[in-house]
C-alpha cells in the first residue's frame, strides 16, 4: 500500500466566490474548503478563528496518527483518525478531503485499505486554506 504523500500546497490569489456565499470569501481563493460552512456553524468572527485554530492545532497530528497507522496496516486505527479527520474536515467546508477519509473509514471497517494517493495533497491544501482563513479580512465581511 502507498502511503499518502505530502505535497507542498499550491498558492492562494484573490478572487470572489459568488457561490459560496458572496462577499464571505472575497479575500483568499479557497478551492478545497469553503469557510462559509465554519461562519454559519460558529455564528460569529471570533468563534469562526476560534474553531479554525482549533483545527490547524490538532488536524495536522491526526493526520500523522494516520499515516503512521497506514504505514503499520492498522485498520482500527486507520478508521478512528479517518473518522475524527472527517468530523474536522466537514467542520471547515471540506467536501473533499470529508469524502475521501469517508471511504477510507468504510475501506479500514472492511480491512481493505488501499492507495489514497492524493490524500496528503487534499490535507496540506486544505490545512493551507484553514490557516489562511485565520488572517482572511473578508470572511464575515
């Protein structure tokens, strides 16, 4: 099995995104998270950083959990930090880092683990994106 690999995440630009709730997101493209999902969750600014430092504090360990758990053919483990990632990543809007830990679960419930190879470049960006938003002046705007 290959285990996920860390790529660096590709950069952010301006751009507006009317789709995901207009002037929320003018600041910083975000293609693999959507902060409006975390600013109508959390109801207001400080709570929205409050939650995304909370994911940017502890997402990225999960993630080594799991790639440790992946390296050692773990399915328990393999689908406890899937599960806690996708809680996290369906926090922040991330539809598709969620789906893919979604099937990993599913795969590690059935022992059948097998090739994510996109999975540490969907995390990285995602984490990119989620610490970005901390400084982003037009999320709530």
């Amino acid at each position: 099995m290959r285990v996920p690999t860390l790529f660096a995440p590709a950069g952010s630009g301006r751009r507006h995104h009317p789709e995901r709730g207009g002037s929320i997101v003018n600041a910083i493209s975000y293609r693999a998270i959507n902060p409006a999902v975390l600013l109508q969750l959390a109801g207001d600014l400080a709570t929205f950083r409050l939650l995304a430092q909370t994911f940017v504090d502890h997402a990225p360990e999960q993630f080594r959990q799991l790639v440790a758990a992946l390296q050692q053919r773990d399915h328990a483990v393999i689908g406890r930090c899937c599960h806690t990632l996708k809680g996290m990543a369906s926090l922040v809007g991330a539809e598709r880092l969620a789906e893919l830990l979604r099937s990993m679960e599913a795969a590690a419930r059935r022992q059948s683990v097998t090739d994510a190879p996109e999975l540490g470049q969907v995390f990285l960006q995602v984490l990119a994106e989620v610490t970005a938003s901390l400084e982003d002046d037009g999320i709530g705007a």
